[in-house]
C-alpha cells in the first residue's frame, strides 16, 4: 500500500517498529468510532477511505465507510460485510496517522514487519503492498456474511450473491449444524498437551476442535453446545488445567476445520472480483504457522487460511519479537492484541495506537531515537528530559518501554556531561539517577549524582534510616542540592531456601520441568555439572520420569530446584543478585543442604550421599548424627555468605560445619530467621510461607519476593515483581554506587555507611587499602580543584572497643587522627615537604549505629581531617604491580632508610632518661593483648596467650608472658634495648604509607637487570636512585611517641625500620589473607599453630623470603638463596656505616642489630587490635578461622621475641648475615 512508507532502510539511528493488526474479536470497539482520522486533514487517510468508498460503490463518498448508525446498512448481512470492510480501512488510517505524527516530530519510523490475528491478516496485507486498499475492501465485505452464512439463511440479494460462492457440493445451511461455545484452556505447557491428547481420544473432531493457539499458557478451543456438559465434566480429570468460557455459543465459526470446503468459494471471489495480490515491499508474519510471508502467493494462502486454519497467534507473537523492533504497535481499537501480545512474555514493548490520543507512543519512540541520534552527551540528555515528561504523565507506557530506553543509554553510557562546577557525568548515571528520583525534578532538571548515605545524625528514632543526597542540574545549568526524606532501600539481598513445605512434591516436579524452558538453561546445568557433581548430568540425580520417587530423591529434587533458581537469578537478575551484596539463609535442615550447594561448600556427591544416608528407609538405620557428623567434616569455604542461626555471614568450613549441627537439632535463637545485616533487605524466594514477620531484621525491613512461578526468574513482564524490582536494582548501579561498592565490600561495610562520609557533589577518586581502624579516600570536587586526601578515624568504624580515654599507645584511633594533624602541623619547615598538608579538621560526635551498641553509649567520638594529595604509587603497590628484583627492593629500603636518619631521625633529638621498654613496649604488648582478649575471648583466649610456650609451625617458642618476664627481669638485657636517643619519627614506615612519585629510576634499573646488563652499568643505575629522584614521600605518620604525642612527639627512631616488617616479616601476606592458619592444643596444653603462605602470591614473588631467621641459616653462605634477605646485612651496613670504624650512627647505637630485632617483635605482637574483621552489623566472628589476621601477625611477633632472646642470650651469633659477637659477649658475662 503506497501510504504507508517504510522509511529509509538505511538509517542508522531509526526506530523499528513491527505494525500488527486485532482480529474481528475487536470489533464490540468499533461503535461510533467518529470521523477524527478523516478529518484530520491527512491526504494519505482520506485516500484510503476513497478508495474503500469507490470499491463498496459508494462513490467518491468516503464518509460513507466511517462507522455510524447512520451508515450502517439496514440489512444483516450486509451490515456484517461492512463492519468488516470499515474496520480494516480504520486500522489502515491509523497505520498512516502514525506515520503522519511520526514525520511531524522527525521521526524515522521504519516498519520492520506486518502482522495481525486473523482478519488483521487482511489489514497486513494492504499495509504490506500485498494487496491494495480497494482489494483488501472487497474481502472483508465479503468475508464474515460469508462465513455468518454458512449457519443462516438470508433471502435478501447481498445475502444471495453471497451465497452463490459456495460450492455445489456443500450445503451450505448445514456446514456449521449448531452453534459452539469458545472456551480457553490455561495451564502449564505439558498439562495442556496432555489435556489436549485425551480430548482428541474421547470427543469426535466436530464436537471439539482447536480454534487457537494463544500462547504457551493458554489454547482456545470451540465445544459443540451439545456436548458442553460432557466436556465440563471430563474436563475434571485435569484439575491442574483453568476452564474459562470465552463465548456464549455462536455459530460464526472462522479457522475451523469443519468450514473447509468454503475455501473453494473464497478462491472464486477473489478470482471473479480480479483481486491481485503482489509480493510485499515489507515482510509479513503469518498467523496460520510459524513463517514470515514474503512473496504473494504466500499473503493468499494466508488470507484463505483465515476460513479452516488454526490460529497460531503463540508462533506470531514469537516471531514478532524475534525482530527485536522498538516496538509493536496493534493499528486498532481494543487493545486485545497488546493483551495477547503480552500473555505470551514477549521482550518487545507492546502498545495500541488509536488516534491523536496516543501521541505519548509516539513521543516515546521520539525520545528513544533522540537518544540514539545522540552524539553528544547534552544531546542525550535533551532526549532524558523529553523521555521524562512522557513518564511522568504517562506511567503504564512508562513501564513497557523504559527497557528500551535503558538499552539506548547504555549504548551511548561512554557519554560524559561537562558540569561547570562539577566533575563529568557518565549520561547513564544521569538517566538512572533522574529516573529514580523523577519526582523530585522540576521541568529541565535533572539528577547529576546521588548518593544513598546512612544518617549518622539526628534523633534516636531516626539513626538507622538511609536518605538520598541529590546533587541537580536547573534547566539554567546552575547546580543544587537536595537531601530526600528517608528511603527504604535493600542494601543487601538474601535468598532464603527452604524445604519448600507449601509445595508438593508435584509442584517441584513441575517446577523443574518449568526451568527447562529458561533462557541459558543447559549452560546453567552444565556448570553445576562440572562444578558440583563431577560433570555428571543433573537429571540422573532428578529422575524426573515420574513425579513419584523415593524420599531421598524428593529431598534432591527440592535442593536442586533452589539451586538452578538461583544460578538462574545470577543470569537474569544480576541487579537483585549481586556478588558481595547477597547471602543464603534458611531456618531448616533440607535449606541448610541447599545453601551447602548452592555456596560451593558441599559437593552434590556429598548431599547426594547425606540424603541417601538419612532421609531413606535403609539409610535411617545408620546414626543420624554419624552421617551428619561425615557431611560436615567434607564442607569447604563458600564462595557466598551464608547466614548462621544468630544471622551472621559465615565464610569459613569450620563455621559452616559447627552451624549444620545446630541446623539439625534445631538450635535456633528464636522462631524467627535471624537477619543482623544492619540495613534494609530484598528477600527472594520460592517458599510462599515466608512473610516479613518470619524475618528479624529489626529496627529494618525486609522486602519479600517470592518467585510464584519458575517463569518469573526471566520474565520482562513489568507485571512481575520480580522484574519491577531487578529494574528498581539496575538503577541504584550508577556511578557514584561503583565509585564505592567494591571498597564497601572488601571493609564488610555498606554503601550507605561509606557515602555518609562523601557529599553529593563529590567523587571518591580512590579508597586507600590501610588498615581497619581508619577509612582513607581520595575526593575530587570539579576538574579544576586539586584532588584531595579525607581520613575518617570514628569509633563507630573501629573493630575492637578500644577505651576512649586510653592515652598514649592505647590511645583510640580517632583520637590519634587528632594528634597527627598536630604533629604534621607542628613537623620543621625543612621537614613538611616530604609530608602532607593539613586543610581541615573537624571532630565530631555522631549517633551510635544500632550495630555497635558494644560502644556503650549512645554516641561515637570521630575525627576526620583533610589534607594534600601525594601524588605517585605507594611502596606496597609498586612491589605488587611490577615485582622487582629483591635488589631493587633493597636499593629502596636503604634510600628510605638513610633519608629517615638524615632529614627526620635528627630533628628533635635528645637523650633519653629510660624506661622505654617498660612504658612504650612492654606494656603496650600486655594493654594491647588484653584488648585483644576482650574483643576476641575465644580467639585470644587463654589458650593462646597464657600457655608457657606456643609452637609455630613446628617450632617450640616462648609465649609472651614469659618472654616479657625475662626480659624484665635482666636489666643487661634492658640496658642494651633501651634507646639511647630519642628523636622526631614517622612513627608507621608500613610501605603502604610511603609514596613515590616517581618510579621510573627503580623500572630502569630492573630493566637492565633483566637484559643481564654489565655490574657496571646496573651500579650506575642503582645509584641513581635517591629520595630526590624518586620524590620520596610520607603518610599518616604515627604521632604518638614516648610520653608525648602530636606536635611534641619523640620516641625511638628503631620504629621506622618498619620496611622490614612487610617482607621478611610477611606483612603483606598477612595483610591480604595469603595464607592459612590452623590452631589446635597439644598433650601439655601448648597452642599448635600452623601457618602457610599462598604459594606464588604477589610479594613472594617479590621478596622470595626463605625465613632464614626461623631456620638461624645465614643467607650470604648459602648460593641458592637469593632473596630480600640475603639484602639485609647490605642494607642495614649503609644505614649504619658498619664498614666505617668512626660511624656516629654505630657509635649511638651500637646493639641497633638485637633492637632491630626486638622491636619488630614488640610491633607484631601489639598490632593484633588494628587488624580484627567485624560483620556487617559491627560484631566480631570470634573464630579462629575468621580472625585468622590478628593470630597470624601475634605469632610472627612471638617468633621475633624469641629470636631477639636468643641474640641476648648468645645462641646466635649471626642474624641475616650479620654477626653479633659483640651481643654474645655481653650476653654470656650476663648469664
């Protein structure tokens, strides 16, 4: 048809859209319908209706073919010809109505397909250019009298000539004898193809015939009134399947097998009224089978199809949506095409267009094309604003199209807006973020950033709320902030399982079946083959040849099914189900079995093996508690969190394993699952019963979304809650979520938590990996300010309860973020540029979080300060990135080492009095332990350190209280421990704190290295490293010192030996949990503790430490050793001067060697507090296994305790290569 044109094939940013037509079904909308499309001053419509006109014979009177009272013909038939003929030139001038809008607004529509049900197939065809409009007129008069005739006689002449196309073999009065009922059949797929066989065995194909396949839910089907009752009760056989009566009875019958003879009287009218049918400029999707129709003798045999054929309206809706247009839109009145449309879950947005009133559809499509034509990020954005005022008055199409809205953004997400005053914004998170909070936006507004925050001020009642911090750009391109009212946001998802108690066991037959039909389906099962059941297939386990089986397969029926749901949940709810941000739950045993699997921690040959064991009559003959027991002690880590009966996230085997046994016996707190995850929460699951009263989540709330149907999982249906909030989720992962998330989860914080310490109108550019006391990011607030450094030091942060009027080394962390903004504003002139400047500071008290009510009061003393960036890459991060040769790494500790001695350790220097020991180690040691006692009793318990002596790794040591013991008892031993000096420190020399802000002398050297370049040439290299040339700088400075803290600090410059402490010391290793740690008790009661490191980790790699100190091996007489130790008597000879007999250094501290060594012992065994691991909600896992850090860095304390008593007390007379026969002197004249 020539007015409807399909737009430029060639455009790159066009909107596709697939036309469909309603069937006859619609025409009940068709009453008085108006002569707005004829009038609307559209050539393109006002020619269709002539040409209608002139085929009915009217003339040139094309009002003649709008429906009215007054233009319906008075005769039966006749009238029925005419509603056909008028109803498919309606539909016409709508499709070229929406052409008309489309080209008003610059709209390149392009028309992918043309489809319709039924009579719409003869509307597709005109539109197709299949048919022209006069001929598509002819037909629909001349269809339904036709059909309506074949069961009535009428005498008047329309009526006669009507009949005179039905072949002379028919009588023609007794094709459709009695009149049918319509009735649908819904119901799952397998239980209506088993509905259907046994229909067709027990009823003659005249009494019930398939009329329509409507969709994989749901056939329609036409029952003989005769035999109705029959029907019905027969029909009782399937309870599974929903009867509903369409259609009272009628004897108009279409797509019916029994009218297969008019066929012959069709074919002669279109042969007789020279009807000619040509091959379509646009394809055609039939409604007769699963085809697209593309040349004309394919359009006829579809038309004709319309008389005897099923209708496959399931396939014609699948097809369309294989085209993946922009759209659908059903050209008529009715909007049962979008229903139908729908009811088969289609991807594609389905909508009607039914005049002027409809524009919104337009607009829609306008904005989407907006946004593709885009080029600039203001360009898309101009599209968001046009895209929101339809949303905003139009919230239903709102629903159905926003997918493709979001499709088109994220094509373009590379798109950054320049905000003045503001950093670049990816458009994406402008969409996300404008969408979200659309109702706070006036007209040209839109939402640049926002970031959900905690509040941490207020009042008692409200301390546990989350608001959003929206930072908008006015319409003028001014910025403005707006802080929303609290918002009930789920940080966290759980999926709870269960044993499904509210399903039958043919529920979960059903449902298994259901989840074959899953988009990824197989790869999911071959996953879980090959991950969680030695590649064997699932349906072995499943046996789902019949819904009866024995009791220990309906168990692994019910696991499964939970498993494949939430592997499935993965794929196509990744917004509700992210990594870090979901844990399992469950309150019974066959849930605990699920979470097993579904976390990785058991095998399903293990669960396969439990349930065979426990729940079959043979296996109930074995111990319950034996089988259980044997389970358990085969559980691995799990890759996701599951919640423990009290609601703590449990990580670790022996966790999970202590926790099935309280599973079994039912060793719950409360009735109620246990949820302290200390925010909102998106509850997900298959089991029914579940409801927010079930959950303890208070002072939060829990949204529970239950999955009714294995459909659900991937369904797009905006009817479905499931995907209402997967698209909800989708848009909380803007940037300014990113910026955050991943440091949110390795702290085991929330995002809100994080943001509450971030404006809206600032971007955390990095997070620092420091330790657990503080919270250390980058800021930037626009491109043209400075990026700069903020340092939250809060007790509502800190994992152990330290005191909060402790001073000196047990002074709080908060309160030591207050003394280094002292000390680094009171640091010598000559000093400060090798250190960061201080802008601001600011101390506060905030609410304490309902998780932290171990502080024991109501509020929390935090200190938070700003100062410079140091630009360049931290020690640590440079070893990991490039992995230098270890004599790199030793040329770097020696310029840092002597830059400390000659511009820090020498300003402030003065004598000391004694009694450092006691004050700034010893007692630190005992203070810092107790703490760790009180924050961890189970871990530091007595055990650990009040044994006599504790083995390590196979080696026998003195345990601290001993070793603390002898140390205070041999004042020789103090005089040559105690420092003679006392000087200005950096006081926390960990090589994550010291910056370079150049690296590129230490990459030349390393480059000649590995060329094997002459000694010569590699000398000159390493000698061109300095402190200067490698901009040499320092951090977050210790500030407390020997009696004094802030700007008065002193105390011993051994301390920043610290270097050593990450490589030969395995800090780093530590640090990063690259290791494991096992703890038993031996005969005697001595700890058993064993610690290995992750083989070939990052800093292994690097400093290729052999632990010669544990062995007493000299690394410079043993050739195969080749590592950062055989550096150490090298390093440490420069420092000192050892070759130099004159050396002042050596001279003022003469037994530095054995200091050195107690010193890193005294630091390993006092840090323990700073490295504890607290769960979401602010307690502490008090497990071995889960606190395996602070163990592991108190027993490498031990250790060098031990090996600095063995130099006092001469069984050593080399450490590292370097000799103590001065130490072993003194040592023996003191035994």
């Amino acid at each position: 048809m020539k007015y409807l044109k399909t737009g430029n094939d060639k455009a790159a940013n066009r909107c596709n859209i697939v036309g469909f037509f309603p069937g006859l079904g619609s025409r009940v909308a068709y009453q008085n319908i108006g002569d707005e499309l004829l009038r609307a001053g559209n050539q393109d419509i006002l020619q269709i209706y002539r040409d209608a006109a002139l085929a009915m014979g009217y003339g040139d009177c094309p009002e003649k073919m709008i429906i009215t009272e007054e233009t319906l013909p008075a005769k039966a038939m006749e009238r029925q010809g005419f509603i056909g003929a008028s109803f498919v030139v309606h539909n016409l001038a709508l499709a070229a109505q929406l052409r008309a809008q489309a080209e008003a607004q610059g709209l390149d529509l392009h028309i992918s397909a043309w489809t319709g049900e039924s009579f719409g197939m003869i509307s597709s065809a005109a539109a197709s250019g299949a048919l022209s409009v006069a001929d598509a007129v002819k037909i629909a008069n001349f269809f339904t009298p036709y059909i309506f005739l074949a069961s009535q006689e009428h005498s008047d002449p329309f009526s006669r000539a009507i009949s005179s196309y039905f072949p002379p073999t028919v009588n023609a009065h007794r094709v459709v004898p009695e009149p049918y009922y319509v009735v649908a059949l819904r119901g799952r797929t397998k239980d209506l193809d088993d509905a259907l066989s046994a229909l067709k065995d027990e009823f003659l194909e005249s009494e019930i015939e398939l009329h329509k396949i409507y969709s994989h839910a749901q056939v329609n089907l036409y029952v003989k009134s005769s035999i109705k009752s029959c029907f019905d009760i027969f029909m009782k056989n399937h309870p599974a399947i929903e009867v509903c009566k369409l259609k009272d009875p009628t004897a108009f019958l279409t797509h019916s097998k029994q009218l297969a003879p008019l066929k012959q009287g069709l074919e002669q009218f279109i042969q007789d009224q020279n009807i000619l049918f040509s091959d379509p400029h646009t394809p055609v999707i039939a409604n007769h089978r699963e085809a697209v129709l593309t040349c004309k003798e394919e359009i006829r045999a579809a038309i004709v199809a319309l008389v005897d054929e099923v209708m496959l309206s399931a396939s014609t809706a699948k097809l369309a949506d294989e085209y993946n247009a922009d759209a659908i839109i059903e050209l008529g009145l009715g909007n049962k095409s979008v229903q139908m449309l729908r009811d088969n879950d289609i991807h594609t947005p389905a909508f009607a267009f039914t005049g002027a009133e409809d524009a919104p559809v337009v607009d829609a499509l306008y904005a989407l094309g907006m946004i593709r034509r885009g080029r600039t990020a203001g360009q898309v954005c101009g599209a968001i604003d046009h895209w929101l005022r339809v949303a905003r008055q139009h919230a239903e199409l709102a629903a159905q199209f926003s997918p493709k809205i979001v499709e088109a953004i994220h094509q373009v997400a590379s798109l950054k807006l320049v905000v003045p005053g503001a950093l670049s914004v990816g458009v994406e998170s402008i969409y996300k973020n404008s969408w979200r909070f659309r109702d706070y936006l006036q007209h040209g507004e839109r939402v640049i950033m926002a970031r959900l925050r905690r509040n941490i001020h207020g009042s008692e009642s409200d301390k546990n709320q989350t608001y959003a911090d929206l930072n908008i750009l006015t319409e003028k391109g001014v910025l403005r902030h707006q802080k929303t009212p609290f918002v009930i946001h789920a940080e966290k998802t759980l999926f709870y399982v269960s044993s499904l108690d509210a399903l039958s066991n043919s529920d979960v037959f059903n449902a298994l079946s259901d989840l074959e039909a899953a988009p990824g389906y197989s790869d999911i099962c071959q996953y879980i083959e090959a991950e969680r059941n030695q590649g064997e297939p699932l349906r072995r386990l499943l046996q789902l040849r019949s819904v009866i089986a024995q009791p220990e397969t309906q168990v692994i029926r019910r696991i499964i099914l939970q498993t494949l749901s939430f592997e499935l949940m993965k794929v196509h709810r990744p917004g509700l189900v992210q990594e870090g941000n979901t844990c399992l739950v469950t309150h019974d045993f066959i849930g605990w079995l699920a979470c097993m699997v579904i976390s990785g921690a058991a095998t399903f040959e293990s669960t396969v093996q439990l349930c065979r064991d426990y729940y079959s009559s043979l296996g109930r003959k074995i111990s319950a508690w034996a089988v259980v027991k044997t389970f358990a002690a085969g559980l691995v880590d799990p890759s996701i969190p599951v919640l423990s009966i009290s609601g703590l996230p449990l990580m670790t085997n022996r966790d999970l394993e202590v926790n099935t046994f309280k599973m079994l016996l039912g060793d719950f707190p409360e009735q109620r699952v246990q949820a302290a995850l200390d925010c909102h929460l998106s509850v997900i699951t298959l089991d029914s019963e579940l409801t927010s009263a079930s959950l303890a989540t208070a002072p939060y709330q829990s949204d529970i979304i239950h999955i009714a149907s294995a459909a659900d999982i991937w369904r797009r249906n905006p009817a479905v809650l499931l995907e209402q909030r997967e698209r909800e989720a989708q848009l909380c992962l803007t940037d300014e979520f990113l910026q955050v998330s991943d440091y949110a989860i390795r702290r085991n914080l929330l995002c809100s938590t994080v943001n509450a310490y971030i404006e809206a109108d600032e971007v955390p550019v990095l997070f620092c990996q420091g330790g657990s006391e503080s919270m250390t990011m980058f800021i930037q607030r626009a491109p043209e300010k400075p990026i700069f450094v903020r340092k939250i030091l809060s007790e509502a942060l800190t994992a152990a309860k330290w005191n909060p009027g402790g001073t000196g080394v047990m002074l709080p962390p908060f309160a030591k973020a207050a003394r280094q903004v002292d000390y680094l504003r009171a640091l010598p002139e000559e000093v400060k540029p090798w250190f960061p400047q201080v802008y601001a500071v600011l101390e506060r008290e905030i609410l304490t979080p309902a998780s932290q009510e171990r502080v024991g009061k109501d509020t929390c003393k935090e200190v938070i300060y700003e100062m410079s960036l140091v630009e360049g890459e931290e020690v640590s991060q440079f070893i990991q990135r490039h992995n230098p040769s270890p004599s790199v790494i030793a040329r770097l500790y020696e310029v840092i080492f002597t830059f400390l001695r000659d511009n820090v350790h020498s300003q402030n220097r003065v004598l000391t009095a004694g009694n450092t020991l006691e004050i700034s180690y010893f007692r630190k040691i005992e203070e810092r332990l107790a703490l760790c006692r009180q924050t961890a009793p189970q871990c530091f318990s007595a055990e650990l350190l009040d044994s006599e002596k504790i083995v390590i790794n196979g080696c026998e040591y003195l345990n601290v209280k001993p070793l603390l013991n002898i140390f205070r008892s041999h004042p020789e031993y103090q005089r040559m421990l105690e420092p003679r000096y006392h000087s200005l420190v950096m006081g926390d020399t960990n090589t994550e704190n010291i910056k370079l802000g150049n690296v590129a002398p230490l990459l030349a050297v390393q480059a000649l290295i590995d060329e094997q370049r002459s000694e010569e040439d590699i000398a000159r290299a390493m000698a061109a490293i300095t402190a200067g040339t490698l901009e040499l700088r320092f951090l977050d400075p210790r500030a407390i010192g020997f009696q004094t803290e802030g700007a008065e600090c002193r105390d011993d410059y051994m301390y920043d030996n610290k270097p050593w402490h990450n490589s030969i010391g395995h800090y780093d290793e530590i640090h990063n949990e690259l290791f494991t740690l096992e703890m038993t008790v031996n005969g005697v009661k001595n700890p058993l503790i064993n610690i290995h490191f992750t083989p070939d980790n990052p800093w292994q790699r690097a400093y290729q430490v052999v632990d010669c100190a544990h062995s007493n091996s000299n690394p410079l007489a043993d050739p195969t050793i080749t590592g950062l130790e055989t550096y150490f008597a090298q390093v440490m000879g420069a420092v000192y001067e050892l070759d130099n007999p004159n050396s002042v250094w050596l001279r003022d501290d003469p037994y530095w060697l054995v200091r050195f060594v107690f010193m890193m012992g005294t630091h390993f065994t006092a840090m323990p507090p700073f490295h504890f691991t607290s769960e979401l909600d602010g307690t502490i896992k008090d497990s071995i296994r889960t606190q395996r850090r602070p163990v592991a860095i108190y027993c490498e304390g031990i250790k060098w305790l031990n090996w600095a008593l063995e130099i006092l007390q001469g069984k050593r007379d080399q450490f590292l290569g370097v000799s103590v026969p001065f130490v072993e002197h003194l040592a023996k004249e003191a035994m």
